[in-house]
C-alpha cells in the first residue's frame, strides 16, 4: 500500500514536471520522437530491402532448399547427380511437410559454351520443368521478348537479355549448346530462342540459359536424373525447421542439402552488413536521444535544487528522490516514444504501401533487388519494439547521473540555494 | 520526557582559516507543548540551530536528541524517516511543492507515511479547515498570496501529528497582519493539539507570543528567559 502510494505521488509530481517546462520538454520529446521514428523508418526499409533480396534470391535462383549430390554446388559437373530425384519428392511430401512446403521442382544444371553465328560464350545451363518451375520461380514474369518455355521436349531457349546481345541473336534465331555429358562424351544440340528475360540482376542476365527440363537431360546423357531439387517454403520462418527436417530424413542417401544461406552466402553477408549498420545508426542516434535526455534532466534537477532539498526535509528518501527523478524520464520517453511510434508506423505504411523507388540514386541496386528497384518497407514488431525499447533503457540510463545527483543532495546546501 | 534535548552542541563550516563557528557549546531542553522562540540577530546561528534540531544538518560537536533519542548517531535515511514521522517544519519561503496543489502539498507527508485514504482524507479536510484554507484546496503555489502558502505551509507541517514543529523566521517574509494571524494559528495549534513549537525569529511581535525565548549571539546563549 505504501509503495503505491509513494509511487502514486511521485508520478504525480514527474508528469506534472515533465510539464512545467513545456519548451524544453517538447523539444526533448521531439529530439526522442524523431530520433525513434527515424530508427523505426530504418528497421522497416532494412527488413524490407532484405526481404525483397531474399526473395529476389530464392524465387529467381536457389529456392529455400536444394537438395543434390555431395559437393555439387562447389563444382558443377554432370557427373554429380540425383539418380531417383521423383522418389525422394514422394519422400518430402510423405514426411508431414506438406504444409509447409509450398512447390518443389526438379533441374538440371551444367555449364556450356554456347555458339550462335558470330560469336559464343560459357554459360549456366539451367534445365526446367516449365509447368513445375512456374510454382518455385517468377522467371516467366522477367521475360521481356518472346514467351516462356513449354513442356515436353521442345527445342526452344530461354536466354539472358545481355547474352542475347553478346551473342548477337534475338528471338528465333538458333544458337548451339555443348557440353560434356556424365559420361565424359560431349554432348550438343542447337535450339531456337524462344523467349529474352532480364532479371535485372547482371550475373543471371549474362550467363544463365533455361532450357525444358527433357532437353537437358538429353545433353547431359541423363534419363531420369537430375542435378537439384528445388524447395520452395509456405514461410521464410520454416526454413531451420524444415531443413532439419529434411536432413533427417535424407541423412541415409548421401546427398547434400543447403538453404539459400548456403548457396547465396554473399546475399547473408550483405545483409548482415546491413545489420551491423543499422545497430551503428541506432547507436549514434541513441546517444544523441541520451545526450538531449541528460540535458534537460541535469536542467530539471539543477532548477529544482531548492525544492528537492524541501522534499527531502520533508521525509523522502534518497530512493524515492532518484526513483521521482528516473519517472520524471520515463514520462518523457513515454509520451515521445508514442509521438515516435505514430511517425514510425505512418512511415512504415506508406512505404509499405507505395515503396520507394531507389534506381535513380543507385544503378546498382539491380544487383541486389532484381527488376523491381523499388523497396517495400515491412512491418516487424521486433522493428518496432527493439527501438522502443533502446528509448526507455537509454532514457533511464541517461537520467541516473541527475537522479544520484540530487539523491546525494545535502538539504542543507539545497535550502541555500535561490 | 523533554521532546528536544541539546548537549554541548557546536557546528563550524569551512576548515583551517576560512572556519565559521555557527553555534557553540549550545545545551537546553525544551517539553512537550513549549511554544519556545529563539532570536537573535542575522548570523547568530539561528538558523543552523534548527537544522540541528531537524537533522537536517549534523552537529561539529554535541548530541541532539528528539524523544531522548540521539539523532547525530543515525543514518541519513533513518533521519528522514525520523523528520516525516516526529518532526514538522515551517519555512520563510513558504517552501510549498509549485507542481502540487494546496491539498496535495498536505497530503504529501501523509502519502509518504503510508497512511490509508480514508484517514488521509480526514486529515487533510479537518486541517484545512482549522487553518483556514477550505477554499484553497486546489490551488497550486502560484495562484495563493504569501500569507495563504504560509498557511498551506503550517498544515503541511501538523497533518502528520509531529512531536515539534521547527518554524524558520515564519513571518519574516509577510506583512504585520498576515504574520500576527500566522503567529495566532500556530499559538491555537500549540494550545489546541498540544503541538511543541521552535521558531526563530527576531520579530519582536513573535517573541511577545512566545512561552520562552532563547536569545543567541554569536553562535552562542546569550540569555534565556520564559513567559507566562
């Protein structure tokens, strides 16, 4: 009882405080408020552009999950395969995962020269099952010329919007693919174009083929084997779960199974980079909000000298003077972390919404978001509540030197004071 | 039982040259319900014997005690705990808390005390009511005349039902007539609730009032005399 009546009446006396000086409590505030929207914007278009490059990752290169031969994807050889890949997709939905699992679909993949009339090029031959494919991949959205690959065992290319023009060739011109089957022959064949993507992305767009899944087979002397299996999730959030999931289940048959982390390990380094440098920001900011705190609380305490050194004479505790003071803080960060909040979130919205588009400050950003450049902002609680968080901490933390400070007061000096 | 005890008791600020000896060798006792004025010029230690007396300030040298018991001995927090339960104080400033109102500034030591609302409640009306500030309830500092804080001041110090109330030159900072009716509510509260006084002053008009004046020069008793 006693305690709630003491904090009863210190909190009475820290929100009628954060009051008093409205100027300079509404400049504080604001400080705190723009400092937590500005952290809040960060984590959201962070999230958002990491998001986007994951994605951008998966539904145009690895998947969540690829399953293949040990040490495939060190050196991609024709001579690594999966000898029964249909068996071990019945095993994947046999094993509870259903839900989870949004498509799987099979490739094969192998290097190759690639020969048109005037000139030729090494490239990534990508063998799909263009029905399959369409469920793990957005390939088919890329394609800027022509159409997309069909079933069966249709001669037909799709090739990279920069290749075609390396080689020289548009849509319908025949081009020629050689490459060394399983066996050590060589294997070739000369296919039409059929369709031009661009995913914006320079690595896919200048050396990365699709040709149907049969075809592939066919060069690469296979029948029914194949180089991956590609998992696409229901959720990014599955991933560590299914992958263990898989592992167990696949662990007697020798192969190898990665995520996209394994395969893109630049695109995690990148975005863990990302990290670093948002928490750099968060930690310039949050000193800055930390300065602006202590401040007005040194302020505060040192206006108040007299009237602590009263409240002391009274009969309160050096506590409960630090515990005034530290409420004192806590108001101010609570009414300007809800100012910061409302921007923030106002913010997200938007962005979310409506994106930003960053290709006219960044030719580059291709590299990383494909051919959309524009951003999307994405709501995270963690987003949200870590900055919100870091606003309480610091102003707590910000206002302990002033709190002791008036703790340690001796009354006698504080009535002195005018 | 004497409610304030002083023994030898000596305060110097500053060391070496710069020393000021505030108060020295200062012993005397005061009962329960005195209505005791010490006076003496600016300087005379006045002041610094209050804060003694309040622990608020430690003594050089000496014991004081409260209820016979020794407050130079006890910690800071103990000395607070002992000021809000036995000991009441009345500044020249007024010294009110400016974000509380007029019933809140009462209230406060009650609060802290951990006294239940209903009893809180009863106080505070009953106070405010014999001091004569019903209508000031819920005015804050700022909006009440010196005279009105200074009243708002008194309750403060009697609703927690102290032993003795410490009241540093009360009037020095109010006009004759406002200061003679604070005189008189205090002198009421003295007779009515048996309520020991110590105040400082060099108001004439107040030692006039007073049951005995204790008269300091220089940090010392110069002489003591009681009334009827």
């Amino acid at each position: 009882m006693n305690i709630i009546n003491t904090i009863g009446i210190l909190s009475k006396i820290a929100i009628r405080n954060v009051f008093r000086n409205k100027r300079r409590s509404f400049i504080t505030s604001a400080a705190i408020a723009f400092g937590l929207a500005i952290l809040i914007h960060l984590n959201g278009f962070n999230d958002g552009f990491n998001e986007q490059m994951i994605n951008n990752v998966v539904r145009l290169q690895t998947g969540h999950i690829q399953i293949s031969e040990a040490e495939f994807h060190q050196e991609i050889d024709t001579a690594k395969f999966i000898s029964e890949p249909d068996r071990i997709i019945e095993d994947i939905y046999s094993a509870n995962l259903t839900p989870y699992v949004k498509a799987v679909t099979k490739r094969v993949m192998f290097q190759a020269l690639i020969s048109s009339t005037r000139n030729s090029a090494g490239a990534m031959v990508v063998g799909i099952s263009p029905k399959e494919e369409r469920q793990v991949s957005v390939l088919e959205r890329t394609i800027v010329k022509g159409g997309y690959l069909k079933e069966a065992d249709s001669p037909s290319i799709l090739i990279g919007e920069r290749l075609a023009k390396n080689l020289s060739v548009d849509l319908g011109d025949k081009i020629v693919l050689l490459t060394q089957a399983y066996d050590g022959s060589m294997g070739a064949r000369a296919l039409r174009i059929r369709g031009i993507f661009r995913t914006g992305i320079p690595e896919i767009d200048r050396s990365t083929v699709y040709i149907p899944l049969n075809t592939a087979q066919k060069i690469a002397g296979y029948e029914s084997e194949v180089s991956v299996i590609v998992v696409l999730l229901q959720k990014s959030q599955y991933l560590e779960s299914i992958y263990r999931s898989l592992s167990l289940s696949l662990k007697d048959r020798g192969l190898e199974i990665l995520t996209w982390k394994d395969l893109a390990p630049d695109m995690v380094e990148i975005i863990r980079i990302n990290k670093v440098n948002i928490y750099i920001v968060m930690g310039i900011v949050f000193t800055l909000v930390a300065m602006g705190i202590l401040n007005t609380m040194l302020m505060s305490v040192f206006e108040r000298f007299r009237e602590i050194g009263i409240i002391m004479t009274i009969g309160m505790r050096d506590r409960q003077i630090v515990l005034m003071i530290l409420l004192e803080s806590f108001f101010l960060a609570a009414i300007a972390g809800s100012i910061g909040v409302i921007i923030g979130l106002g913010d997200i919205w938007y962005l979310s919404k409506y994106g930003f588009d960053f290709s006219q400050f960044s030719h580059g950003i291709g590299r990383f978001l494909g051919i959309n450049t524009i951003i999307y902002s994405m709501f995270t609680w963690k987003g949200i509540l870590i900055p919100l968080l870091f606003v309480f901490s610091i102003s707590i933390i910000a206002a302990l030197y002033p709190a002791l400070k008036a703790a340690r007061l001796e009354i006698v000096d504080t009535l002195r004071h005018i | 039982m004497a409610i304030v005890r002083l023994d030898k008791v000596s305060k110097v600020y500053g060391k070496n040259k710069l020393k000021v000896h505030a108060v020295t060798d200062v012993s005397f006792e005061v009962q329960e319900g005195e209505f005791l004025a010490i006076v003496g010029p600016s300087g005379s230690g006045k002041t610094t014997l209050l804060n003694l007396i309040g622990g608020i300030d430690r003594p050089s040298k000496g014991k004081v005690y409260i209820e016979d018991q020794d407050i130079t001995l006890l910690s800071k927090a103990r000395r607070s705990d002992l000021r809000l339960k036995r000991i009441g104080f009345i500044f020249q400033e007024y010294n009110l808390i400016p974000v509380l109102t007029a019933v809140e500034n009462i209230e406060l030591g009650l609060l802290l005390l951990g006294i239940d609302k209903a009893e809180r409640r009863e106080r505070v009306n009953k106070i405010i009511k014999d001091v004569g500030i019903l209508e000031l309830a819920n005015r804050r500092p700022k909006e009440m005349s010196g005279g009105q804080q200074q009243r708002v001041a008194v309750a403060r110090a009697m609703v927690t039902k102290p032993a003795v109330i410490l009241a540093d030159e009360p009037t020095a900072n109010l006009d004759s007539n406002t200061g003679i009716s604070i005189l008189r509510l205090m002198q009421e509260m003295n007779h009515r609730e048996n309520i020991t006084f110590i105040f400082s002053t060099h108001d004439p008009m107040v030692m006039e009032m007073a049951s005995r004046v204790i008269i300091l020069r220089d940090g010392r008793i110069e002489s003591e005399e009681k009334r009827d």
